[in-house]
C-alpha cells in the first residue's frame, strides 16, 4: 500500500515571516512538509521566515502561494478549521488527537486533507471557518485560550506522527466515500444560488449575506460524495428544465 497523503497545513493570512518559519520547523520535526500559504501580510517571500525556519527552509520553498481560502483548499475532500473561539456554526468539534486520527484513515484512502491556521491576531474569521468541514479546537485555559501560530501547528504535527494505533472503523468506513473535492462542493453552492436568486429565495435583501454562508456551511458539513454532488446538480436542473415548459 502506498503511504498515506500528509495533510496540508494551510496558513491564512499570516502576519509575521518569523511564525510562518516556525510552523515549517514544527511541521518538519514530525515528518510533514506540505505547507500552503494564503495571502501573507508581509509578502512572499520572506526572509525572516527562512531564517526562522532553520533547516526547514525546504518546506518554505516548496510552498504554495494563494490568493484566498477556497483557492488553497480547491483540491481537499475534507478541511479543518483550528480555532480557539466558540463559533455560532454548526460544526463537529473535535480534539487535535481526534482530527488527525480522522486525517489518517482518510489519508490511507487516498484523500485529501487540509488543516486551517489563523493570522496571528484574531485567528480565523468566519468566512474562513464556514468552507471547512470540521473544527479542531484545544482544550486550554479559557482565561488565556491564544495559541501562537508555531505552537498550533507544532500541536497538530505531533498529533499526526503520533496516530500509530489502528483507525477506528467508523472513521475507515467514512474514509472510502469517494468524497467529492471542495471545489466541486463551491461550484454546487453556486448552481443552488443561481436558481434560489431565481426564484426570490434569498429576500430580504439585508439577510441574503448570512442566508447564503449558512447555505455554504451547510454543503461543507455534509461530506457530499461526488454522486450526491451530480445527483444535486441533476436536479436542479431538472426542475430549471420543467419550469421553462411551464413557462412557454
């Protein structure tokens, strides 16, 4: 059997070079290396995140630049969102131990996964947590929750390396859904905005914002395979198609 696909560690928005070479270098001590950037504060590339890194710097240049979330997770069957504060989604939460145990059945079957990290000062905003599947959070001090960015991904790089027992079979069951991508997930929101603006679904106009981002955290907590994707597609434009015959 192949090894399993290594998660991506995927960093929104990070603020300072010097925590961005920080998680490179947690990320190497146990074996990971695909590193993901998203629209870093202070440009890329940066040369105090290669001084940070110390030895790591082969991550920092092999990692990919993207303009925005939904580009940097478009190839992930499943994504986590790491946040230490409550959320008003409806979302599983679970543990880091937890997470990479679900990381590595899904890995072994060949899919993959992407974890979410934070800029440094606010975290995840949720615009970024809404595109996720799951979010990770740690059981801290709740009067000083705040990871720092090298921290959190050094917690989630140990957790990965860690996971040698056998994967639960509720997780291994899950694992052999032929997942759908996320971007295969975005375009079917789209298809279902197209057609609810369409009929006037989303009214009135100052709630349609947050009537679309539930939508949109409905689909990616669903875990759609790509047959439920097409047969969600096939119907929609099915009921397009019997409407136009009504119509004419």
């Amino acid at each position: 059997m192949a090894d399993p696909i290594e998660p991506a560690f995927i960093l929104v928005r990070p603020q300072m070079g010097e925590n961005i070479g920080a998680a490179a270098r947690a990320m190497l001590n146990f074996g990971l290396t695909r590193m993901r950037i998203v629209a870093p504060r202070d440009g890329w590339p940066n040369p105090r995140a290669v001084a940070m890194a110390s030895g790591a710097g082969r991550l920092l240049d092999a990692a990919g630049l993207f303009p925005t979330v939904q580009a940097a997770i478009g190839d992930c069957d499943f994504v986590f969102a790491t946040t230490a504060r409550p959320r008003e989604l409806v979302k599983p939460v679970v543990t880091p131990e937890r997470a990479m145990q679900m990381t590595r059945a899904m890995a072994k079957e060949g899919k993959k996964v992407g974890i979410l990290f934070g800029p440094e000062r606010a975290g995840l905003e949720n615009d970024d947590v809404v595109l996720a599947n799951a979010i990770v959070t740690v059981p801290v001090n709740p009067d000083f929750p705040s990871l720092n960015l090298g921290q959190c991904a050094l917690l989630m790089s140990y957790e990965w390396q860690r996971q040698t027992v056998e994967t639960p079979a509720e997780v291994m069951e899950l694992a052999r859904t032929d997942f759908a991508e996320h971007v295969e997930v975005e375009h079917l929101g789209d298809h279902f905005e197209e057609r609810l603006t369409d009929a006037g679904f989303f009214f009135p106009p100052d709630k349609a914002p947050m009537m679309k981002q539930n939508l949109r955290n409905m689909w990616a907590r669903l875990g759609l395979t790509r047959a439920e994707v097409q047969t969600f597609h096939g119907m929609l434009r099915q009921i397009a198609f019997k409407l136009r015959q009504q119509g004419e």
